[in-house]
C-alpha cells in the first residue's frame, strides 16, 4: 500500500515540474527541449508564476513565519533604441516572500529575451524608464503583488555605488570554526536530524555564520545551483557548528527552488531550536545570467542584515563566486 503522505509528496511535485516545465519540458522525463525562438516583440505570456504554497506544505509552512523577500539579478537585459542602438543593462527586481507566487527563473529568462529587439525611446535614459516600467507592470501582475525593478546601466558599474548584499563584517565562516577534515560528511540528503544542540548553555554570543558551502539542484533540469548562506541566531539554544556545517552540506542532492532551500534551512532551525531572532539568507550564483537570492528572517528589523540586496537601486557587490 502506498503511504498517503509519500502520495501527496508525489502529487505535490509532479504539480510544480508540470507548472516550471511549460517552455523546457520536465526534468529527467527523457523529454526534448522544446524548439525556442526569440519573439520581436516583448511577451508577457512567457512569463510562469509557481504557487508559493507547492513548496511550503511539506515543511508545514504557511508563510506567515517569517518576513523577508526575493532578489534577482538578471545580467543579460538588452533593449534598443529607435535607431537601433542597444541598450545593455543588469535588473535587480526584489518582491516581497509573501506574495502567493514566485516566478519560475527560465520563463523570466525567456521573458526578459522578448526585450532584445523591442523599441523603447529615442533616449537612452528615457528607454531605461519605459522598459523598467513595463518589466515592474508584467511581474506585478503575474505574481499579484508589487514588483520592484531597477534597470542598471551595463557601464554604471564604473561609477556606480556599491552595497554589501549582507553586512558579511557581521559574520564568520562556519567552515573556519570546523575542523572539516576531521568531520564526517556523510548525508548528502536533508534531514533535521542531523541538528544536535551544542552542550553548552553559557553563549558567550548569537550566532553569526555563513559558509560557501551550499550546494542544491535545480527542480526542473536537476543542474546544481551553488551559493552562501548567511545564518544569524539569538536564543537559549543552537546548534552545533559541526551539525550545522552538515546540515547546509546535505543539501547536495536536493532538487528544490533557491527559494525553497532558504525557507526550509529557517523552518528546521526554528523548529529544532526556537529562537528568539532568526534571520537566513541564501546567495546563490548566477546560472543562465540570473542569480536568486531569498532572505527570511523573523523580526523586521532584521532586514537591516540585508538591505544592500533589498534596495533595488544598489548594486551589490558579488561573493567570490558570483
């Protein structure tokens, strides 16, 4: 007899590889990429909204755990002037994690393609505006709730002012405090058992903690997406730093959305250990010339960790790897 719960698991993700894979076919499924040319014109059918709720059931979340939001970057926007001059710029679009929907990351990079032979002024700054608009209005609408887009120059990078995605002064590499080569790295699947409470009740401080050791897979096309995370904890109880090394290591072989990886690290680390402040923020690397990057946290004045990645008039600086 199949268990109920494995059913409805099943269900759940044939659900959302059914939504996702509308332009790519499904993953592992032995499907053919499906032909894709480029329209002329900017369409905004391509875009893919995924209920946030698919990806929430199984971690018994409703949404309302936390505050936080989505920052992209999409590196590859181009547009033309009415001469034909192109028009070269990066996006940062930020949306709030409460929105009933998230975009599936091809079809934005489909979307955003749509741009590439579109018209949109005879000024290069005016052009900025009008397709920056345009971008805010179409994700507006496909995920019911405010979007926030900031079209930056790709030669403002020069002269423009930098922010840090997150004040990393604040944090300490995770994988410095373990002696990694002493350690078993063995589960390479989540699971919340591989938490263990450190033995000491006498902190001497909240943890501060980010490692570059995130690694999980793309949902749809089971790629590996690569990333940091950023982890900070105040409360009676933590895990150890070995347990928690291991823990963001055993996401290796999970097939989630970026998104999803964020909120399931924070669920794990608020059920297993009920914190009083708990902010998680997950940057992940670019792949396909867009980068996602979630924050959650549990109180709103911790995204002040992060407001160089919320403010989408900023350029962020890059880890090493993005």
């Amino acid at each position: 007899m199949v268990d109920i719960t494995e059913a409805a698991e099943d269900l759940r993700q044939q659900q959302i590889n059914e939504i996702a894979s509308q332009h790519l076919g499904k993953a592992g499924d032995g499907s053919v990429v499906k032909p894709y040319v480029t329209p002329d014109e900017v369409d905004s059918s391509l875009l893919v909204p995924i209920p946030r709720h698919l990806n929430r059931t199984h971690y018994n979340l409703k949404g309302d755990e936390f505050y936080g939001f989505d920052t992209w970057h999409a590196y590859e926007v181009s547009f033309l002037l009415d001469n034909g001059y192109p028009v070269n710029c990066v996006a940062k679009i930020v949306y709030d994690c409460r929105s009933e929907y998230i975009v599936e990351s091809k079809s934005l990079k489909l979307y955003l393609n749509s741009y590439n032979l579109a018209k949109f002024g005879s000024n290069v700054d005016g052009s900025i505006s009008a397709a920056r608009n345009n971008i805010s209005s179409d994700l507006s609408e496909a995920l019911g709730v405010p979007v926030e887009v900031y079209l930056h120059r790709a030669d403002e990078g020069s002269r423009g002012e930098y922010e840090n995605p997150v004040k990393k002064q604040d944090f300490f590499c995770l994988d410095e405090e373990v002696d990694v080569e002493d350690v078993d790295f063995t589960q390479y699947n989540e699971s919340p058992d591989i938490l263990i409470k450190q033995d000491s009740n006498n902190y001497e401080e909240d943890v501060w903690v980010w490692t570059p050791s995130l690694r999980s897979n793309c949902r749809v096309t089971n790629q590996p997406d690569w990333g940091d995370v950023y982890i900070y904890m105040k409360g009676d109880e933590r895990p150890s730093y070995e347990s928690l090394l291991q823990y963001i290591v055993s996401m290796r072989k999970e097939n989630h959305f970026h998104e999803e990886i964020c909120e399931c690290i924070y669920k794990r680390l608020l059920d297993k250990f009920g914190p009083s402040e708990l902010f998680v923020c997950c940057l992940y690397t670019r792949r396909g010339g867009i980068d996602i990057n979630p924050a959650r946290y549990s109180h709103k004045h911790l995204g002040n960790l992060a407001t160089g990645l919320r403010n989408s008039m900023a350029i962020s600086e890059k880890t090493l790897r993005q």
